[in-house]
C-alpha cells in the first residue's frame, strides 16, 4: 500500500519516518523507485511512498512535530488536533512544541477522565503516554510522564512548553485529549492540578524525578476535594540538597486555616484528615555551588471518607506502664507494604497528626482515632522489658504476664505482645501459669485456644526455641537460663473474651543446673505429650533438660518414648536420658544414646525425666518426645488379708534378724563402709551456708554394717564376690529431693592423694554436684562380661556420693 503525505504550510508540521533504535534495516522507504531508510516530510510538501515490507510497524517509528510561535505572532489557542490525517499504522510520536514568554502562562487542560503520572520507566496499560517539559529561556525541566485515566485535570506552565504524546501503532485513538489556552503568568515553575471525586489515591513527583528539583524554584499541586471527604499526605520519597541560603520546605494552604500557610519540612509527618481542598507547594532553595545535592519529592495523596463515628476518641492510657511500646499498624507490617493503590487506614494521634503506623511510649496518655473504613485490617503489636539486676530486690516479686486493658478495650484486634525478661548471671527466670497451666503445642496435642505463647530463651550467640503453648494443659511452671523472650500471638477474636483470664506470670529465682526444667501436674484423664525444645531441629550441643512429673498418691502413671532410640551419634561426650522416681531407694534408668530407650513402664511416684545432649556429628540432631498417662492405683485383697495374717510371723523374723545380726558383730572386723542413706547429704550451695565445719557435721558419716546382711541376697545370686565396676556410670540411688537427677559426667575423675590438710576441705561450689558411688552387678552378670553387657548397666546400681577427691576419700 502506498501512503501520501502533504503537511499544509500554515501548520507549520514536519514529519519524519526512520527505522527503531536497534532494527536492521530489512525493511526501507521506497520514494519515486528511490530506496532509502528514513523520510522526512516538511510543511507544503507532498510525498508518496510505500514499504518494501508487509509489516513495517516492526522496523519504523514516527514523529510528528507542530511549533507554535506564541512570541511574535498569535497562539492557535483551543482542541488540539492530530494532524496531518492519512499517515501510515506505525508507533508514532506527536510533538507540540510551543514557544511562550515568561510573563504570560499556558495552560494544558485535558479532558475527562485525566492524566496520571507515573515513575520514569513504568509503562501505560495501554502504551498511551504523555510527556510534558517546561521551556524557561534554554533550560527545559521535565515535568513529568503521564497515563490516561487519572485524576490530572490541568497543568499550568510558566513560558514555553514541549508536549509530547505517544501512540502505539494499533491505537484507535483519533484525538489529542487536551487542549492549550492562555494565561497570566503563574509566578512558579508550574502548577499541577488534580480533581479528586470519592474514595481515591494519587501519587505525584517533583519535577525531574528522581533528578533534582530545578534550584530555587516554586511549584504548586491543587487538590480539589469534595467538602464531605477527608485527604492525607503521605511523602514515601524524598531527599534534599545543600542549601547556601533559605530553606527547603512545603507549604500548604487549607481554606479555612487559622495559620495558612503552613510550613512543614519535607522530614516531618504531614497533614492527614483534612476537609476539603488545599494546595501543597515545594520550595527550592540556592544550592551550594561546589556540592548542590538533589531536591526531590515522590509523596501520595489519599482521600476517603471520614469514620463512621469521626468524632470518637479512644483513651490509651500508658501512664502507669514501663519499658512498653504499643504500635498499631496495617495488617503485614513490618514485612508486607501494601501498595499506593490499595485503600488506608489512618491512626491518629491528634485531628491533623494521621499515619499507617503510630507508635505509643509507656508513661504517657493518648486519645486516638482512627480514619479508616474498615477497622479489621488494623493490628496492635506491643513489647514491654523486665529486668533484673539485684536479686535481692527483685526475687520475691512476682510479675504478671498479661496484656493490659488499655490495649483489649481497642477496637483492634492484637497481633502480639512481646515480653523480654533480662536476667544477668547466676539469675534464672521462673515462668508459672497457676490456674490454665500451659499446654505444649505439638503434632498429636495441637493448641485450638484463641491465643498461644512462643518461648525462647538464650543469648545472641545460643538460642534455647523452648516452644508453643497454649492455656489449658498441664505444665504449671518453666524455670529457664538466660534471657527469655515470651510471644503472645493471637488467631482470632475470641482473644478478647479469654484475655481476662490470663494468668501467666514470671519472677527472678536463683541458678538453676539445667538450661530448662519443667514442672508437670497432668490432667489424670489425660495423655500428655512433651518434648525437647528447639523441635525439630535439635537440642543444642551439651544442653540438659529436665521434667518433673507430678503423680496423684491414688494413681499410677505410665511413661512411655515415641521412639525406640535417640536417634543420634555423638561426635564428642555422650547423650543421657535419665528416670528417676522421687521415692526412697528408687532404681534411676540411664539410657546413653547408642542404647534403646526404655520400654513403656509405671511410675507410683513423682519422677523426673531427664534428658542431657552431647555434641552430635553432622546431620543428626536429639529430638526427643515422650508421654504420660495415669490410672487408678489397683488394690490386691489377697494381698492385703496375707500381710495381715502373716504379720506375727514377720514380726519373729524381724527379731532373729537382729539377734544374727547383732551376734555376728561381734565376731567380726569391721565391714567395708556403706553410705548411710540418712544423713544430709546434699551438696550446699556455698560453703559459708555451713552452720559447723566438716568435721563437725554427718555429711562424711557411714554406718558399718554387715555387708553379708546387705548383699547377700545378690551375693547368693551372682555365686561370686562383688567387685565395682571401674568407669561405668553408676547413678545416685539415695533418697532425693526436689532436685533432677543430675546428668552423668562427661569424664571420670582419676584418684589422688589425700590432701595435707584433712581439716579443711576445699571450698564447695554451687555447681559442683559430682557424687561419690561404690557399685555392685545385678544378677546374672559375670565380673568380666565387658561392652558385650554394657546396655544392661543402666538397670542396676547402688549409688553414692561419687566425687571421692573432694573430701579426702581417696587415698
């Protein structure tokens, strides 16, 4: 197909046919069986020309360039029209460039619906665009790209103007969509002005964005807003230039202001909630010649309707409350920015002072409102500290875990609250939930409250994830070292109904041996499911944890191990799981990681669960879960009517017992010594808490004792004498208290002398709880069974104190 083109001259409209930047020229012009790249057509002339290709839209682009002299001669002021008609489907570039003095103004009024501008780069849904320069004497200043379908209605210039519209080649379009008329001069660079009808958002940017703001320049954007709506600023980016002289700043000028105009930095938050229309300036100032820096503005305008209730205020009263900040923010903050187009909420701390997110300090009194349609996309996330420093100020006070009323009686819903308990050495944390108890959330027990806590406790080399809990369980205190950070986290409204019930609360105890020791008091109807913190990626190396199960005097509760193993290979020192029962003379379980856990078994009073980590080779972590059960304690009548009847006949053994016993003393030496079981033997924290030196107390007394009346039920088993074992952990079996067991050492210690001075011993730490043992097979193993048995060890023992070097012991 051929085309022609014959531009008038009055228009003054040159034309201009060239291949796209990047295009091999496979396709050309052909003219008068002339063959050439590019064609330029001038006013008064007329040309005939065709493609050498079908498809020329995808090898040339044109320009259409109209110049308008409004200087020497009147402007053609009114529609602006496409001209010339008869051109070719290509992307083609309309220019209009417009020569203006600097005293008079130009307007570019464009029709309905508007332009919106966009960021330098960002195309158009419909790859329609407008671009708009300003022209002062040689300088040109870009005012900025802009869209079809906004809300832009005018933009009125100072002197010439250059503008541009683009069309892609399959564009309908047949008109400009605005028009030029003349103005007086407007006194600044450039007023921009937008109509702003309903609910609805803008975004706007200085001119030469992300360039600099011309300097010492003055430009204004006019927003014109129903009476009824409410608009809010928001800058989201900015930067300022070095200024010689004045001050960079916006002014804004609100009808009916007391204080038009008003001054604001560009650093400071802008206003929010204002009725009505306004006009916001940016002012330049004189830059500093060797470093001027850039003077830049990317800011949004909302405008919506006020709050059902505008007038409401809400009371945050924060004046009792300490280390304490409550943020109320849109749903996904910090992480998720919702986007410019997407409808706001505000939060305002006075009429004029409105913003997405608004902090509030303790100590301090607010009366808030909100400037948002929907209230259910707002949230509250707080964080208060407590900390410690002398224990003796703080241990005997007890501190409530619970969200105040200041924050529940907002209309918005809590997403969290943080507490960060600090405690310093040698100062633990006690967490306690006296009435709800605290339910561990694991797969076969999950949470299904309205709220649950996350614990971690540590320091920022070591993080202990203790794990999720929930109300309603059967954990009723958690003593933890270091640091502990507590988490409220909320999953729907019935928060609101269940915060007045919270009971949680914490206090500064003493050291404690463990990284985390639980106290359990089970539901006796219930299966409980524990498990080792930092699931499922493992207990860190060498860290001990233990449970303290409560058992009901009428019930026995069965204790079993979701796994068979640990699971584990230690690269250094070795993995314990310890059981323990509370009870006189009770046998301690010891499993080490390379052995099977214990089967399912009974326990008629209170134990502990003890488990201690060692440093495990790559790839395999100690994850461990266990669960308890309980039921009726079953009464033998049998067995009762036979301890009656049998009572005289128990009674005469007694009395030969003692008769053997004490007869048989006489004709013998004395026996090796055994630990006497009711003596204190409890290893004291500091040795100043001693009321009487050693060799005053019973802590080194052992009662000599036939050994034959001891053992020889297992003598007569094993047809053999006992010898102890060298290096086999044999664990403490005397009467406990409410302490764990303590997990075995990583070594043993080799002997020594006896010190010079047996008077005085050494000073006893508070973290030495080393034992001293002598030790005995069970039945059936041989002396010299070695590693074949070693699983068996764990069932047998007759322990004592272990640590012999300390006291001389040894010789």
């Amino acid at each position: 197909a051929s085309f022609t083109i014959s531009p008038r001259t009055v228009d003054n409209i040159t034309v201009t046919i060239k291949l796209r930047p990047g295009v091999s020229p496979s396709c050309q012009i052909r003219v008068k069986n002339v063959i050439r790249s590019e064609l330029k057509i001038k006013p008064g002339q007329n040309v005939t020309f065709t493609f050498t290709c079908s498809t020329p839209e995808k090898h040339f682009i044109m320009e259409i360039q109209k110049n308008i002299d409004c200087v020497s001669g009147p402007c053609p002021f009114g529609d602006v029209h496409l001209y010339p008609p008869g051109l070719p489907r290509l992307n083609r570039t309309f220019i209009w460039d417009v020569k203006a003095s600097t005293k008079a103004g130009l307007e570019l009024k464009f029709s309905t619906p508007g332009l919106r501008q966009i960021e330098p780069g960002e195309m158009c849904p419909d790859f329609v665009s407008y671009n708009i320069n300003s022209c002062i004497d040689m300088a040109t200043v870009n005012i900025g790209t802009f869209c079809r379908n906004g809300s832009v209605s005018r933009v009125k210039l100072l002197g010439g103007v250059v503008m541009s519209l683009h069309l892609p080649w399959d564009s309908p379009l047949t008109t400009s969509g605005f028009n030029i008329a003349n103005r007086a001069s407007i006194k600044r660079l450039c007023i921009i002005e937008s109509i702003l009808k309903g609910e609805s958002s803008i975004t706007l940017m200085s001119p030469n964005y992300p360039l600099g703001f011309p300097e010492d320049e003055l430009m204004t954007w006019q927003f014109v807003v129903p009476s009824n709506m409410r608009a809010s600023v928001f800058f989201h980016n900015y930067s300022l230039s070095n200024c010689e002289r004045k001050e960079e700043r916006v002014e804004y000028y609100i009808p009916g202001s007391l204080s038009n105009p008003e001054v604001f930095k560009l650093s400071d938050s802008q206003p929010a909630n204002i009725a009505g229309s306004f006009n916001l300036s940016l002012q330049g100032c004189d830059q500093d010649a060797q470093n001027p820096g850039i003077l830049r503005l990317l800011f949004q305008v909302v405008v919506q309707h006020p709050q059902i209730d505008e007038n409401v205020t809400h009371l945050v009263d924060l004046s009792k409350e300490w280390n304490m900040t409550v943020t109320i923010h849109f749903e996904g903050w910090p992480r998720h920015v919702p986007l410019m187009s997407e409808p706001i909420c505000l939060i305002c701390k006075d009429p004029r002072t409105c913003d997405r997110v608004l902090t509030l300090v303790s100590g301090t009194v607010y009366k808030i409102s909100f400037l948002c349609k929907d209230l259910s996309r707002l949230r509250i996330t707080a964080e208060k500290g407590i900390s410690c420093v002398d224990l003796r100020w703080c241990q005997r006070k007890i501190y409530s875990l619970s969200v105040p009323k200041a924050i529940t009686q907002l209309p918005i819903r809590l997403h969290k609250f943080i507490w960060k308990l600090l405690a310093p050495d040698l100062i633990n944390i006690e967490i306690t939930s006296p009435s709800l108890k605290l339910q561990q959330h694991v797969p076969e027990q999950r949470c299904n409250t309205s709220y649950s806590y996350s614990i971690a406790s540590g320091t920022p080399e070591t993080e202990l994830n203790v794990g999720v809990f929930c109300p309603g369980g059967s954990i009723e205190k958690i003593q933890m070292r270091n640091n502990i950070t507590i988490s409220l986290k909320t999953f729907s409204k019935g928060f609101l109904n269940e915060s007045n019930h919270q009971d949680l609360k914490m206090s500064f105890v003493p050291h404690i041996k463990d990284e985390c020791t639980f106290t359990v008091s089970p539901d006796p109807k219930a299966k409980v499911y524990l498990q080792t913190p930092n699931w499922p990626y493992g207990l860190p190396p060498y860290v001990s944890i233990s449970w303290y199960i409560l058992v009901p005097s009428k019930q026995v509760a069965r204790l079993g191990f979701s796994k068979d193993r640990m699971g584990i290979a230690c690269e250094t020192g070795r993995a314990y799981v310890n059981i323990k029962e509370e009870t006189l003379g009770a046998e301690e379980t010891v499993c080490r990681e390379d052995e099977f856990l214990p089967e399912p078994r009974n326990m008629y009073h209170n134990f502990w669960v003890n488990v201690s980590n060692c440093k495990p080779v790559d790839k395999t972590q100690l994850t461990l879960q266990f669960w308890v059960t309980f039921a009726d304690k079953q009464i033998d009548l049998g067995v009762i009517l036979a301890v009656v009847a049998g009572a005289g006949v128990l009674t005469a053994i007694g009395l030969t017992v003692c008769c053997v016993k004490k007869k048989k003393k006489k004709n013998q030496n004395p026996m090796v010594g055994v630990y006497n079981p009711n003596v204190n033997t409890q290893v004291p924290g500091k040795q100043g808490l001693f009321t009487k030196g050693r060799k005053n107390n019973e802590s080194h007394v052992y009662a000599v004792i036939d050994d034959a009346m001891v053992y020889g039920h297992l003598l007569k088993e094993s047809n053999g004498s006992v010898a102890p074992e060298v290096d086999v952990y044999q664990p403490f079996d005397g009467p406990i208290g409410s302490l764990p067991p303590s997990p075995p050492p990583l070594y043993f210690r080799k002997d020594v002398k006896r010190s010079s001075n047996a008077e005085e011993p050494p000073p006893l730490m508070d973290t030495d709880h080393d034992t001293y043992t002598f030790a005995h097979q069970k039945s059936g193993q041989s002396e010299d069974s070695g590693d074949t048995n070693e699983k068996n060890n764990r069932d047998m023992s007759v322990s004592l104190l272990e640590n012999k070097e300390q006291d001389g012991l040894v010789e």
